[in-house]
C-alpha cells in the first residue's frame, strides 16, 4: 500500500451547521476533498530519499539522579517522555520521567538535578503506561514569574488528568517549591489508554492542552465529535486570567465561545459546548508543537486500524475521529466526507508504522538542510523521518528517512533546546535514551573540506 495519500484539491467556504450530537448551530470553515482522484504524478513528486544525517546519543555519560536501571531485581527503563528548556537564557535542559520525576541538567552536566519529584502524586503502570506524567511546558514569562504547569495522571482519583502550576524556589532556581501547586484543570477518561497529554505555550500566550478520546478502541463514547466534553480535543486556555467558575479564562476569540442552541421556537440559549475547545476530531494526539518561526501548530495523531495522521493545527478544525481515520472512512461510521473536515498534511499505513510519534519542526543552526523539517517517529517500528510542506500549498513535498542505531526499539517522544536543536527520546534500559541529529560522518568530512 502507498505510504501516503496525495493532499485533495481543497476549497473554502462558511457553513452554518447543525451538529449531529448536540443539535447545535455552528460557523465552521469548511473544507472538502474534491471529487478528482488524487494524481499519480503528485505521490511520485514525493521526496523519500534518505537523509545524510544520523541519529546519535545527546547526553551517553550523563547520570541520572534518583533512577536505578534495576529495582528489587526487575528492570527499569527510563521513561523519558519530553525535553524542553525554560526560554529564560540559562541553556538548562529538562526531562520529565514518566513516572512523576523531573530531572534538569546542563549540556555539560555529570549527573541531573530533580527539579521537581511528583512521584508519590502521578499514577504510572508499566500494563497501563499509557498514563503518568504526560505533558510539561514553561511560561512565556518564566524568567519573570518563575511559573512552569505539569499534566499528569493523578493517584487520587482513576483514569484522571490534572493540569497544575507550580512556580520555582525562591532560594534556588533549579528547584520547584512543591507547596507552589496549583490546580487548573481535571478531566476525566472512562479508560488508561489516549490520554494525549501534551501541553505548549502558542505565540499568542495562551497555553494548548491536547486530549485523546478517553480510551479503549472505535471511541465507544463517541467523544471525538461531541462537543460537550474535552476529550479527543486541543484546549486553549488562558492561564493569566481566571474565570468565574474555573482557575483559567476563556479567550473571547476560541471557535465556540458564543455557539447558541436552538430553544423550541424560543430565542436560542446557551449551549453545552466546552467553550475551552479549540479543535476537535481526535483519536489520541501524541505529541503536539508548535513552530518557533511561523507559529503553525502541528498535532500527529495515533491511528486505529489502518492510518497514521499528522494534522496542521487550525482554529475550529474537525479532524474527523471517529467519523473518519485520516483522510479515509471509518468503519462502523464510515464518513469520508463531511461538513468541516480537515484532511491530514500526511499520513501513512500499518505496513509502515503503526503509532506516531509527533515531534518538532527544526530551526536550530547545526543542520541547515533540515531548516523547516518536521522531524517525527513511529513508536511501534522505531523509524524516524523528516517531513517537508510547502507553507503556500500546505502539500507535502518530502517525506525523508532518518537512519539510527536503536531503530526498532519505541520512540517516546521529541523536545527542543532554547537553541531549536532537536531531540528525541526513547525507552532506554541503560539511561542512554536521549539522542540528537548530526551528519553522516562522510557527508560531515565533505562539508569539512
């Protein structure tokens, strides 16, 4: 089967739409895949030769404090599911552990410092190791208000995501103060599994919260579409403000704010729609970022039967779950086309890969030739590709391999330094589960030259 389905002809207009679920009126940009069949010589334009570039450990002599590879005689492989820095100048790297530890480091550090331990708070299985410390993201304004949020899976309640804020120490920058904690947000999902999780700051100051459907397999609930609930959806949220029944406020500007529902020939009242809502239609988004120079937000979403999808974030945008996997009907549903659909920038098969891994579009210096690549993985096959989209036709015109040394085994996830250099993670026995980009070492030794 073909790794990708050629991006459709799309045209634009407005609609007003009764949503099936909650029987409400709302504008959406709509977009349609025109009735063409998607053309031979559009998949064959697709670059996939490989890249001269490699994939190599970041960080192979650093210790990790506080994690054993070996517990009471049974393995533990760190769980590296993020890395990130603080946008504050200090060149600090941070890696939360998936079971509640945050360790901080510099480049040139021995052995980590714990930034901050929610152990005892955060709610990790290895048979359910879908849940856990899933998201982490600094303030805008970190350097002045010290205020960093974490999203994790409580202890205290089951299948349950909590949103905190915590600000650091006051007598010393490279410790959180725990008491600082503060709750802005707990969803919670019928089952482990989906939980998303990812959490980041956009260009506009307002924090992104992504959420799977709740869990399971087909979105039993139904949750992907309905509008009243937050799972299978990115949030945006204002975290400077509070509203009057919630720690955060709701932008003015979020797709439905406003939405009204028709009221038996009444004036219409307001409706059940989750106001937090800024896109919806999603399966189990693992991993979402946004890019540093042009502020687009890219989401990859976990597949079910057949799909692996990566979606160019859009306000309002109805990615299609579970109505649709990819671009393709889904079967019970089976809906390939509707109102307010939006296809995926790429997807490819289970022959390929079967659980993407998003990552990061690269800005840092190192690599010119990967300037404006969105570097992701697959989970399950351990491959690695650089994927190119032409910003004036949103198509993709290049889908390019990256080799490395732990292929096969699962990539957790990506994260970028202050310097846009990216990372990514993987499962790692050994503590050597953070790797990084370079030249492949005959391409290096020609640019040398």
């Amino acid at each position: 089967m073909p790794t990708i389905e050629p991006h459709p002809t799309l045209s634009r207009i407005l609609l007003l739409v009764r949503h099936f679920l909650v029987g409400l009126l709302v504008a959406v940009p709509s977009t349609f895949a025109s009735a063409r069949p998607a053309a031979a010589e559009e998949a064959a334009a697709i670059d996939r030769t490989p890249l001269a570039i490699e994939a190599v450990p970041a960080f192979p002599d650093l210790e990790w404090t506080g994690w054993q590879a070996d517990t009471d005689g049974q393995p533990t492989p760190l769980r590296t599911i993020l890395i990130t820095h603080s946008g504050d100048g200090s060149g600090r790297l941070f890696v939360p552990e998936q079971q509640g530890r945050i360790h901080l480091f510099r480049p040139d550090s021995k052995a980590t410092k714990v930034f901050l331990d929610l152990s005892d708070k955060v709610r990790y299985s290895d048979k359910e190791n879908e849940e856990g410390l899933l998201g982490m993201a600094f303030h805008p304004r970190f350097a002045e208000n010290g205020e960093c949020f974490i999203h994790y899976t409580t202890k205290d309640a089951p299948h349950t995501m909590v949103l905190e804020r915590y600000r650091v120490s006051k007598d010393d920058p490279d410790r959180v103060d725990p008491t600082s904690a503060e709750e802005l947000l707990r969803v919670e999902h019928p089952y482990w599994n989906h939980k998303g999780g990812t959490i980041c700051f956009g260009p506009d100051g307002h924090l992104y919260v992504a959420y799977g459907d709740g869990g399971k397999q087909n979105d039993l609930h139904s949750n992907g579409q309905n509008l009243q609930t937050l799972l299978g959806k990115v949030l945006r949220i204002d975290v400077d403000r509070r509203g009057e029944k919630t720690a955060y406020a709701i932008p003015d500007d979020n797709p439905f704010v406003g939405v009204m529902t028709e009221n038996g020939g009444k004036p219409p009242r307001p409706s059940g729609v989750r106001r937090e809502i800024w896109a919806y239609g999603l399966r189990n988004p693992w991993r979402m970022s946004f890019d540093r120079r042009t502020g687009q937000l890219w989401i990859a979403d976990v597949g079910q039967d057949l799909w692996e999808e990566i979606n160019l974030g859009q306000k309002g945008a109805n990615y299609g779950w579970n109505l649709r996997e990819g671009n393709q009907p889904y079967s019970p549903t089976s809906t390939s086309t509707g109102p307010g659909f939006s296809d995926p920038v790429w997807q490819y098969d289970h022959d390929v890969g079967k659980s993407i891994t998003g990552g990061n579009v690269y800005r840092g210096k190192k690599l010119p030739e990967l300037d404006g690549c969105y570097l992701y993985a697959d989970y399950v096959s351990g491959r690695l590709w650089a994927l190119t989209v032409d910003d004036a036709t949103k198509r993709a015109t290049a889908n390019r391999p990256i080799p490395h040394d732990k292929e096969g085994l699962p990539v957790l996830s990506f994260g970028e330094d202050e310097a846009g250099e990216v990372y990514f993670t993987i499962l790692s026995p050994d503590g050597r589960g953070i790797y990084t980009f370079r030249r492949k070492a005959q391409q290096a030794l020609r640019a040398a030259r």
